[in-house]
C-alpha cells in the first residue's frame, strides 16, 4: 500500500521530476511528452501550495461566543 504524502512532500517530488525532465544529460528533450509532464507537475506544485496556505483571507470576522456553530 502507498503511503500518502503531505503536501509538502508532494511539492518536493515534482521539483525533483521537473529537475529530472530538465536535465539535458538524460535526453529527455527529445520526448515529446515532456513539456506537457513538467506542466502537470507544476499544477501539482500551485495546487500543493494553495492547500499549504492558511485559510484565513484576513477580512473574515470570528464567531460570537455562544453561538451555534
């Protein structure tokens, strides 16, 4: 069974598949599908960030005591 990964583990494993698609001593400039796989790694990358961010958007007023949730 696959462990999951935090975001932040996430966001290390496509920087090290962009480095690798990257590197010019592999050859893989030649794949035609490279450039549409760095692509998804960087939408893995944005999404992984996003969720990594705190929600709170500094203009939301906190509860009331006493209130119902």
């Amino acid at each position: 069974m696959t462990p999951r990964l935090t975001a932040q583990q996430r966001i290390e494993q496509s920087d090290a598949a962009i480095a690798f698609l990257s590197n010019p001593a592999f050859d893989l400039h030649l794949l035609p599908l490279r450039k549409q796989l760095i692509a998804d790694h960087e939408r893995r990358i944005a999404s992984d960030k996003k969720r990594l961010e705190p929600e709170d958007d500094g203009i939301s007023i906190p509860k009331m005591k006493g209130t119902p949730a």
